[in-house]
C-alpha cells in the first residue's frame, strides 16, 4: 500500500509539473546570482508557485555557510546548486543529499526533487567529473525522484552512461549510490552523449 500511495504521488507530482511548464523554457545558466533578489528570482524557476512560495530559500554566503532568506512551511527547501541549477528538494530529498554529502548509505525513503527550470548539465558518469563532459547529459525541466527506497523504482528504466533521449525517464548516476530517477516534464532538445 504504501509503494502505491508514494507511486501516485510521484505521478501526481510529474503530471502537475508537465502542467505548469511551458515549452519556451530557457535552460539556466551556471551563474549563481549574489545579491537576494536576483538569487530568489531565479530559485522561483525551480518549482511550480505553490511549492516555491511556501518553500524554505537557502542562499550559499561567502564564508560557506547558508542563509535562510525565506522561511517555509511545506517541507521543501530551494536552493540554486554550485553549477547554478535551480532546484526544490523535499525533505527526504534533503535527507538523501546530506546522506551522500557525508558518504554514508542514503535513507531508504523517497525523495522528490524539482528542477523545473532544468539544469546545467553534467556528466552521468560521475557529477565530480563535469569538467571532462564525458557521458555529458542535460535535461530541460524535470523531477527527480531519489532515496533509498526509490532503487526499486529504477530497473525499468534506461541506465546506459551515455543516455540516448534526455526527453525521456532514465536513470543518472546509474550503479552509484546517488543513482536517480530524472523524469522530463516536457520535450526539449539537448545536448546528450559522451562529448558535449
């Protein structure tokens, strides 16, 4: 029963965020904005409003700390990552990041993530081997749905390095341990393969 529960609410989360995306989406840039307005503006992007406008906003300081310059009160918190991707992660989803951030085993739960505005791209081998763009893949709007739990939801699902339609559910980071499921919301060309 509760795999079904956590299954519709996956679909209920995908089908809500095909709704709210529009197909004139522009990919974000890598730039992390520095002043609060430019930087909530863009965390807007990650998440439909209702999800964004209750969320906490967690902005990187220059000391390496994080501020909060909203507080929430669902659950979810947004932030723009280090390769300036919007994104809106929810509890189990922070979990699961803090979990891998340490190196230990990631919570067997699953986690949803929104990246509406799409993302940087990235190397799907490895998110630390960026910089080669090997395995180089870049998705337009998506969710992510990560954790433990999810690993079972994976095995339907394309897993090649080298992810051949990234308008299409596959599987990132396949056989790591921060292997996920990403889910377009809506089809957009981009840029896959193993040389960007």
């Amino acid at each position: 029963m509760n795999r079904f529960y956590a299954l519709a609410s996956v679909g209920f989360c995908v089908a809500f965020a095909a709704f709210t995306t529009t197909s004139a989406s522009a990919l974000p840039t890598e730039e992390v904005p520095k002043t609060e307005p430019e930087y909530i503006a863009k965390v807007k992007t990650a998440a439909p409003p209702s999800v964004v406008n209750n969320a906490t906003i967690t902005m990187p300081q220059a000391d390496g700390s994080s501020k909060t310059v909203q507080t929430g009160s669902n659950g979810f918190t947004c932030f723009i990552g280090t390769d300036g991707t919007p994104e809106c992660d929810d509890q189990n989803a922070m979990e699961w990041r803090k979990a891998l951030q340490a190196k230990q085993e990631p919570p067997n739960k699953i986690g949803l993530i929104f990246m509406l505005a799409g993302d940087t791209g990235t190397s799907n081998h490895d998110h630390a081997e960026r910089h080669t763009h090997k395995h180089w893949v870049q998705t337009g709007p998506h969710v992510m749905i990560v954790g433990g739990a999810a690993r079972e939801m994976l095995s339907p699902y394309p897993r090649d390095l080298d992810v051949k339609d990234a308008t299409q559910p596959y599987v990132m980071f396949p056989g790591k341990p921060n292997e996920h499921l990403m889910i377009p919301v809506h089809s957009q060309e981009l840029t896959t393969g193993s040389a960007r």
